[in-house]
C-alpha cells in the first residue's frame, strides 16, 4: 500500500435515494477520519449489502460527475463484492457516497487508502 490505509462504511436503514456519506476510519481505529482537500482516496475493495434488493450506487463526488465506483440492481438478501486489482482513484478531496431506493440499503463496507497531493 502506497499511503495511509482506512476502512470506510455506510449504514442505513432508510431512504438513501440523495445519498449517505462513507465514513472513513484510519486502520484499526473507530475515530472517523476526514479526507482533506489535498487528499486523495483509493479504493481497493467494496461491499455492498441489502436487505430487500434494487438499485445501488456509490459514488466518487456526485452522481452528476458520473464517477461510478459501483452502479447495478442486487437481489434482496444480496450484494455486491469487488476487488480492484488497480484501485479506484477518487478525485481530489472527494469523498464516497452510497445511494439506493429507499429502504434497500443496509450496508456499505470499503478498504482503501489515503495519499496527500
């Protein structure tokens, strides 16, 4: 890993249609970590769980930008797992959002990490 690593997560229980920000976490710690406006993100893998099944999207700065880091429909109990084997290189200072019809999210789980400009 070229930078510093951090874990991220998105949980809801409901309506996630205008998006729910990814927490990050530095390695092995619950205190949340900001990304900063020098700062790059990179993700390495995702996981995206849900209950009752249908659109899902996480997102690298907005859904406008078009930055797909994972767009499809799951099935209800289902998910989506992904390894990057080049990770995704968010844009400068941009954080992820997960977004979903309402109710069918429950979970949003990433492993990456953090290079300064």
């Amino acid at each position: 890993m070229r930078g510093e690593p951090v874990h991220g997560e998105s949980i809801t229980d409901g309506d996630a249609s205008g998006g729910v920000a990814v927490k990050l976490y530095g390695a092995g710690t619950v205190t949340e970590r900001v990304l900063g406006t020098k700062e790059t993100l990179h993700v390495t893998d995702v996981q995206v769980l849900s209950e009752t099944g249908g659109d899902v999207s996480l997102v690298a700065d907005s859904k406008a930008a078009g930055r797909y880091v994972v767009h499809g429909t799951v099935d209800a109990k289902g998910g989506i797992v992904l390894h990057f084997m080049e990770p995704y290189v968010c844009p400068v200072g941009k954080g992820l959002k997960l977004f979903g019809i309402a109710t069918n999210i429950d979970s949003c789980l990433i492993q990456g990490f953090i290079t300064k400009a």
